[in-house]
C-alpha cells in the first residue's frame, strides 16, 4: 500500500494561481476528504495526483516516488466520478472488465477480479443487467466495481454522490466506509459536503482559494478549529458567531444588551472578539445566559432547532433538546457554560 506526499504544490492557468503551494502528507490505508466550497481547488488538486492537470509547481510523490510527470495509468491510482460514465451498451459484467480487457489481462483472470468486485459491492444479481436497467445507486456502485478491479494502490473519489438523492447519499456512505475497511486502501475523497466529511474521513482537508486551512481528524476540526472559516464551515448546523469586546478580561457583547461573558482572554482591553457557540452548546442549565426572542422553530423528529434573536441581532441556532414546548414568539433564556465559548480575533485567526 502507498502513501501520498504533496510538496509546495502548485497549479496557475496562466497568471490565474489555483492551487497555491500545498503541503500535505498522507498515509497508507488513510481515509483523506478533501472539503471545502465551490472554486476552492479541491478537485483541481485531486485531479493533479490523478494525473489529469499538470502540476505548475512543487513535487507529487506516490510510494517515495515522484509522479509528476508519471503517465497516469503508471500512477497506480484510480478514480471515480461524480458522473458514472458507464458503456451504455455493455451489461455490468462487460463495464467492469472493460479496463483490464483493454490492457490484455486474460479472460479468467479478468473474470476472478470482476467476481471479486461484484462480492464485495453485491452486484451479483446486476451482473448481466445494462445501465438503463440499474438506479443512481446502484450505477455508482459498478463505477466504484470498475476502479476496484484494476486493484489500485490509491482510489480518488471526485464528489461521486452528488447526484444521488438524500436516502441513497446516507447508505452509499455507508457503502464507501465499509469499503474501505475492507480493502484497506488510500481513498481520497473530494467533497463540498462536509457531513460527507465528517463521516468518512480519517483525516480531513479543509480548502479554501486553493490553500489548506487546516487539517486534521473530524473531531478535531469541530471542537478546535484555527480560524473562523473552519469554525463555520465544519458543522450542521454551522456554529453561532457573536460581535464582542474585551473587557477585563471578559467579552461584552454590544448586540445582546451589553451582556459580559466571562472569558479570561489575555488581550488588550478594546480589543474587537468574534464569539463561537455551537447550537448543542445551548442547554437549560449553565451560568451565562442570553434572553432571546423565538422567531422561527424546525421540529426534525429526533431533534428540534430554534431559530432566535436579541433585537436587531443576528438570529443564532439553538438545539433544543428536542422540545416541543417551544414556539415561534417565545422568550426564551439560552443558557451556556462561557467554557463551551471560541474566540477569534479580527484576524480571524483563533484566540487561545
């Protein structure tokens, strides 16, 4: 098995930077997400290990050896689409094995690596089915087939369940996750989703304008991000951001009738803070407190979210514990533990 090593890569289209010097190890068998919103790189950067982008600049290594000019069916990787790209006039059978017919594997073999494949997606009953005979899910699953026969050291997923309703998404995560525990291979996997993120990945990559903003396990990501902007995007619902002040020491918070949160911030008094609460961090106990009025509620089933606001103030997501009680007009008294609080600077850089 192979790990990755990415060294100050880069990736221009002219005077256009795309990818701005990425650093980036990743190790055998390691579950990798690339996430981050549209235009932030990560498929061009996934695409440039897969070998289909030129690399500008930098060095890509693959197993300690440098692939950057590597033709890439020698890159020992393969890759999976968003879209499935299958035969339209081959079975299932004839898809999967296309790849290795091509590359004069011999006919029993091909058909030990197809079965194989078949076992582990459970196409058996597909096998002799057309794509026009098969649904979303189940043309996804002879995509991944495909990639699976050619046994490659590393799998690329280019956002391949974006095309797939809600229900189907949730079990074909399921089915990518359980995958990967069997094959015990490198999967990079390239998303602007990041539930999809926080679910599969060992170790997610946070982009954003072609540079890594940090990267780390899912829940290292969600209970101490670096900056405002993984702080927001990691999470659903995205984390609550109050304007502050400092104070002494404490946070008062213009917004909410000059409310003083106690902090302990070690910065000069005046200094402008961005406060962080998490909606769960929102409960019926806790020794700080914001009086807020209930403007919209969204009961989930298993989970009810409370949408609120303090005069002018922006609305803030309360997780409610599920209380039904709760409704659209309310006063409600937020309650939190100050410690549950992040703090970021004008730079938007964490204050720790």
């Amino acid at each position: 098995m192979s790990g990755l090593e990415l060294k100050n890569i880069q990736k221009s289209y002219g005077s256009v930077e795309v990818i701005k010097g990425v650093d980036l190890e990743i190790a055998s068998k390691e579950f990798v997400v690339f996430v981050g919103p549209s235009g932030c790189g990560k498929s061009t950067l996934l695409r440039m290990i897969a070998g289909l982008e030129p690399i500008t600049g930098g060095d890509l290594t693959i197993g300690g050896k440098r692939m950057n000019d590597v033709d890439p069916s020698k890159r020992g990787i393969a890759m999976v689409f968003q879209t499935y790209a299958l035969y339209p006039h081959m079975t299932v059978r004839e898809n999967m094995g296309f790849a290795l017919r091509f590359a004069g594997v011999k006919k029993p073999e091909i058909a030990k690596q197809v079965d194989e494949a078949a076992r582990i997606l459970e196409l058996g009953p597909l096998m002799e089915r057309r794509p026009k005979e098969l649904s979303g899910g189940q043309r996804q699953r002879v995509a991944i087939g495909r990639a699976i026969v050619r046994n490659p050291e590393v799998f690329l997923f280019d956002e391949p369940l974006s095309n797939l309703d809600a229900e189907l998404r949730v079990h074909m995560r399921i089915e990518i996750a359980r995958l990967h525990k069997e094959l015990q291979t490198t999967i990079i996997y390239v998303t602007h989703d990041q539930v999809e993120a926080m679910t599969l990945a060992d170790k997610i990559v946070v982009l954003r304008e072609g540079v890594i903003e940090q990267v780390g396990t899912p829940l290292k990501l969600y209970d101490d991000p670096d900056n405002l902007f993984v702080a927001g995007f990691i999470g659903s619902p995205k984390m609550n951001f109050l304007k502050g002040v400092v104070e002494g020491g404490a946070v008062r918070l213009p917004d909410y009738g000059n409310q003083v949160l106690p902090a302990n911030v070690k910065v000069a008094d005046g200094t402008p803070v961005t406060v962080g609460i998490r909606p769960e961090h929102f409960k019926i106990s806790g020794s700080s407190m914001l009086e807020l009025k209930i403007e919209l509620i969204e009961h989930l089933g298993g989970e009810t979210y409370a949408y609120a606001g303090y005069g002018a103030g922006e609305l803030l997501t309360l997780a409610t514990n599920n209380d039904r009680q709760i409704k659209a007009g309310d006063t409600y008294q937020a309650r939190f533990d100050p410690a549950s609080m992040l703090l970021f600077g004008a730079d938007a850089q964490r204050i720790r």
